[in-house]
C-alpha cells in the first residue's frame, strides 16, 4: 500500500507539471518533505548545492541536522535524474560511466521515502517532445529495501534512527510508530 507521503509527492510532481511548467525544458527542482510528529514540511533544495560533489555533500549534513531538530519520523524525496536500464547499466557500471554520460540514458523522476529501517523507491518516466513542456507517464514502485547506503540515502536514515532511539513519535500519514509498529 502507498503511503500518504508518496500520494502527496506523486500528486505534487504531477500538478507542478500540468499547472506551472510552461516551456520544453522545464525541470523539478530536488524538494524533499520532512515528517515530523504527523506534520508535513516541505522544503526546496538550491539547485547550485546539487552541481559539486561538496555540495552534495554539505546539502545531505545539513539535511541530517534539520531530521534530528524537527524529530523527523520519514523522508520523501524527489528529483530528476538520468538512469541507465538492463544491459547497458551493466556495461555502464563495469566502465565506470555515469548514467548522465551514457548514450542509453532515460530521463526520470524518482521519489525515494525514507524512514529508519527501510527505503521505497517509485520512478516515472519524463516525457519530452522537445515542444510542449515536460510531463510524467506511468508511476513503478521499483522495490522497497531494508537499510541501505549511499550519499542521498545513507545521512537520512542515520538521522533518523538517531531520532528513533531518542523515543517513539507516531506518524500521521503512515499510522506507524517511527520503529515501524503499530
């Protein structure tokens, strides 16, 4: 079953496509949403933190700080990115080629939502025509992990689990305690 989260995302990304996007290369800015005590907090990344390795880097510290003050219980969040499928993504990663660079590549936005014991994935294809402003096709939950490591990921859930030893906060739009029960 879909979180309220993801639902809130999905619809988020969707509406600012329909409503706001006005030109062909139009993109979602990286927005992540922070639960915390059964509120939603919704807060925009700057573009020029996501265009270094040490920005990406301050950004996630940063990102962690904010988890910890706000007691957060989950993390959504959501960004274009550029993927690399199958066969290719095989060969890309044994070349060591950023799926940016890849001639194979797909445009799509990526919702991750976090919480301290497990991370879901959902991607929705881009569709550009080169004319009409971008719109997203068909949502694919890619797969719900246990804990997980990586640069996004990795802070968050750190964050969180340090949030969660600290005492149990129930979330609103899961229903769950932060610990995952009920």
């Amino acid at each position: 079953m879909e979180s309220q989260l993801t639902t809130i995302i999905k619809k988020g990304a969707k509406d600012l496509a329909e409503v706001h996007f006005k030109h062909p290369d139009d993109d979602w800015q990286m927005v992540v949403f922070i639960e915390s005590e059964g509120e939603i907090t919704i807060a925009a990344t700057d573009p020029e933190l996501l265009s270094s390795e040490h920005g990406k880097s301050a950004l996630m510290a940063g990102l962690a700080e904010v988890l910890k003050e706000k007691r957060a219980t989950g993390v959504g969040m959501v960004m274009s990115t550029w993927v690399v499928e199958n066969e290719a993504a095989e060969y890309a990663a044994a070349e060591n080629i950023q799926p940016k660079d890849h001639k194979d590549r797909k445009e799509k936005l990526v919702i991750t939502e976090i919480d301290a014991s497990s991370v879901k994935v959902h991607f929705s294809p881009i569709i550009r025509d080169g004319v009409n402003p971008p719109k997203l096709g068909e949502w694919e939950t890619v797969g719900e992990y246990g804990p997980t490591s990586g640069r996004f990921v990795e802070p968050i859930v750190e964050a969180l689990k340090e949030v969660r030893a600290s005492g149990n906060h129930q979330s609103r739009s899961t229903g769950r305690d932060a610990d995952g029960g009920d």
